[in-house]
C-alpha cells in the first residue's frame, strides 16, 4: 500500500556578499553558501568526496552536457568511477542502456530499442558526448525515469487510481510512501500556473501529483544504486534539484548517510544578470555554473 507524508520546512534568507555581475564570466561557479567563487581544483576536489553529484540542467543545451562531461572526467582523474543516471531515459530502456553501455549493440539499435524519439526525443547529439564518455570509461548507466506511459496515466488519472494500474503496479510504485513537502508543493504549483497558464485546479493538482511521482521515483533509483556503488552522477533538468526539494531530499530520506551536493547549470545571459542574484538568494543549489547560451537561445521564462 501507498502512503503520502506531510513534512513541514522553512528555508531561511541567505545573507551573501555582493558580487559585481561585470565580474562574473562564463565558467565561474559560484559557491551559494558564500558567493564566492571557487578555484575549478577545489570544486572538483570537494565533488570528489560526495556519494551523489545533482547535476542540473537547460535541456538540450550542449554547453551543460560539456560540463557534466567535465565533472565525469575529474571524478576519474581522482580514482572515483561513477555511475550516470539519467532522466533522458525510463526504466523500462535499462536493458538498452546495459547494452550500449557495454558495447554489445549499435547507436542506431541502442535509440530504437530505448525509444529515444518517443520518450525524450530531440537530437540525441546534444546528449551523446555524455554517453560516450560513460561508454569509454566502462561506466555504469542508469535509467532514472519512470516509464512515460505510467507517468502520463498519474498526470490524467491522478496518483491514486494510477499507482493501482496493472503497468505501474509492475514497477513496485504502489508501495512507495510519497512525502508531499507543503514547500515542494508551493514550488512546483506555482511553476505551473506560471507556464501552463489557463487550466482548472484539478488540472494543475494532477499535474503536481505526476511530477510528484516523477521525482520519488528518480529518488528511489538514486537510492538503490548507492546500495552497490558510489558516486552516483546524477543528471536531470534543473527543476529536479532546486532547492533540494524534488530529488536530493527524497533520498536523504531514504539514504541519510549519503553525502551529496546540487550543481544548478544556467547560461549566462548579461541582459539577465540579475536572474543569477535571485538563484543564490534562494538557495537554488549548492553551486551555481555560469556557462554560454544554448545555440536555441536564453531559456523562456514563465510568467
């Protein structure tokens, strides 16, 4: 049986040192803690020491998959050999990536047996240095989504009547307990009505109970493979980590031992500055990586 928990969080003001946005480049990362910005050495140094890696990102802009790239590659540099999971791909495509991973099929067989254009779709370029850097290495990777057929029946149905479906059932979700954080839920349903303007309340609350599903899911993946190995490098799109609330802190419950840190990808875009300010001030992720625009142009924003 299924069980929802409530948790109550409060996240006080940070109180950061004012840094002048003319000073700010392409690269920097930014410590949110200190706004500070840290030396690369030192940021990979302390990634090097953490169980988990949050990693997120703008889809489908190659400038984060390049740093991601960079993170796997300090990881190896420093004797650490981790695991990349990855919400591009549902469970039901873990065969496929066990394959691919192993060099046991083709890139065209590893797309049509995950079913690329039909579950994440757009080109697969933009991901693949990311594969084949994980492919070269000989590193495990993992699927973090959920089927998309079970998702789409939780975001019509609602979570209740979908968990009890013969597909989902199959995936052991229905014994999941799902925490639904009040901060979480304020979270997600104002990004909703901010980009999906226009639908009723049970539209929206149906809506928040898939990507609920969503981020439980993708949490209890990251949990099991830190049974049998560590770092995980995890990669997502950036509203899977903010503020800890979707993923991070769905497996610190889980796994309280963990040690982890959020990396919140965003491309720098002067005419925005001030975006940057309103992430640290949040508390967005434990870094900040300033990287060049996507070739598709600055991110839209809702609202």
């Amino acid at each position: 049986m299924f069980a929802v928990a409530f948790l109550t969080s409060t996240f006080p003001p940070l109180i950061l040192p004012a840094a002048a946005t003319s000073e700010r480049a392409i690269g920097d990362i930014l410590a949110t803690a200190s706004g500070r910005t840290l030396a690369t050495a030192e940021f990979w140094d302390r990634l090097a020491k953490l169980d988990v890696i949050y990693i997120g990102e703008e889809h489908h802009n190659r400038a984060h998959v390049e740093a991601a790239v960079s993170v796997l590659e300090a990881l190896l540099a420093r004797g650490r050999a981790p695991a990349l999971a990855l919400e591009m791909f549902g469970w039901d495509a873990q065969g496929a990536l066990d394959r691919y991973a192993g060099n046991s099929t083709s890139r065209e067989a590893f797309l049509h047996e995950a079913q690329w254009e039909r579950n994440w779709g757009g080109p697969f370029e933009d991901y693949e240095p990311l594969l084949a850097t994980a492919r070269r290495h000989g590193l495990a990777l993992v699927a973090l989504n959920p089927p998309l057929p079970v998702v789409r029946r939780v975001a019509k149905s609602g979570l209740v009547d979908a968990l009890f479906d013969p597909e989902t059932t199959r995936w052991n979700m229905h014994r999941e307990t799902f925490v639904d954080n009040p901060e979480y839920r304020r979270t997600i349903i104002d990004q909703l009505r901010r980009c999906h303007g226009g639908m009723r309340d049970e539209g929206y609350e149906r809506m928040y109970q898939a990507s609920l599903f969503r981020d439980e899911a993708m949490a209890r993946t990251i949990a099991g493979v830190l049974t049998t190995r560590s770092p995980v490098v995890s990669y997502t799109g950036g509203g899977h980590i903010q503020r800890g609330l979707p993923v991070p802190d769905r497996v610190k419950r889980r796994r309280p031992d963990a040690s982890s840190a959020t990396i919140y990808l965003m491309a720098f875009d002067r005419t925005r500055a001030g975006d940057i300010d309103e992430l640290i001030a949040s508390g967005i992720a434990d870094y900040v990586w300033l990287t060049s625009v996507s070739e598709h142009g600055p991110p839209a924003r809702c609202g």
